[in-house]
C-alpha cells in the first residue's frame, strides 16, 4: 500500500485537494519499477509474491539466500541500492540491523527513488534519511516505524514522507 502510494502519489495529491488544489500527478507504475527488497523471510517472500502480479523487477537481499519465485535476482545490498527504484526494508532489530540504512547507503541510491521501511525503527537513520529527503538526494520515503513512538521528528514535518502510525502489520 505504501509503495503503491509513494508511486503514484496519491498521498500528495489528498493534501493539495484537501488545501483545494486540484493537481494532477504523475507518477509510476509498480510494473515499470525494480523494486529492492531487504530481508526475506516470511513478509518479504510475500511482498515477493504481490509484486510479481504487478510485474515489477525484484531485486532481493538477505543474510542467508532462499528459495524464490523466477525472475528474482540475489544481489549484495551496495548493488540493490544503487538500482533499485523503491527500496523497501523487511529485517528484524538486531545488532546487524540497526542503522542498516544511513547517510552512505542513501547515497548510493537514485535521487529519483524511494525507500519504505515497516520493519523496525532504528534499521534507518531518521536524521540522514530526512537530510536526503530535504535535499532531494533521495525523491520520497515512507515510514511505518521510529526510534521514538509517536513521533514527532523532522520526517514529519517533510512533505516527500509519507508517515504511518505503526500500522503495517494490522
């Protein structure tokens, strides 16, 4: 749902309609995309599988490679990142993971891509991410979970972030 709504941009079109603009916005097909998973155990293999009935190119990334549906290419995270068109984040908490996503990994990615994470906070550096999000390095993020709940930083107040209350798993 979030990838969906980061690609065609619908959170921003309900905040220029409510603000009574009526824009339309161009945005992308999931088809046309390559998506860059990280963490595949049981909620990626899933998203995996949805992804596939968009026709989306899936890039994928774990500790430990699986088994996976065709079309699914194993890569190292560095290459991931640097081709992925949305970047999404499905990895436990651990000492491996915290700070997974920083300012050098930000970096390697397209200014014209995404990044969603509905893992864990403290797998994405929240400072740098809203730094690459304000200086357009990075197009837009999507957010489900923060070091600090409610949150109240910066990413809220950027509207290329499109943030959710810890929902994802409801």
């Amino acid at each position: 749902g979030l990838m969906l709504c980061l690609a065609r941009g619908i959170h921003q079109a309900n905040t220029l309609a409510h603000a009574g603009q009526w824009e339309r916005i161009l945005g992308w097909r999931l088809g046309d995309l390559t998506i860059g998973v990280v963490g595949v155990g049981r909620i990626g293999k899933a998203l995996i599988h949805l992804l596939k009935g968009f026709g989306s190119s899936v890039l994928a990334n774990d500790l430990r490679p699986s088994d996976l549906p065709q079309n699914v290419e194993w890569v190292d995270k560095e290459t991931l990142y640097r081709q992925a068109d949305i970047v999404t984040l499905h990895v436990p908490l651990t000492s491996q993971t915290r700070g997974l996503v920083g300012s050098s990994e930000l970096a390697l990615m397209k200014p014209s891509a995404a990044l969603v994470n509905t893992s864990r906070g403290g797998v994405v550096d929240e400072a740098a991410l809203a730094q690459a999000l304000r200086t357009m390095q990075l197009r837009a993020a999507a957010i489900d979970v923060f070091c600090d709940e409610p949150y109240n930083g910066e990413l809220a107040r950027l509207n290329n972030c499109l943030i959710t209350c810890h929902m994802g798993s409801m």
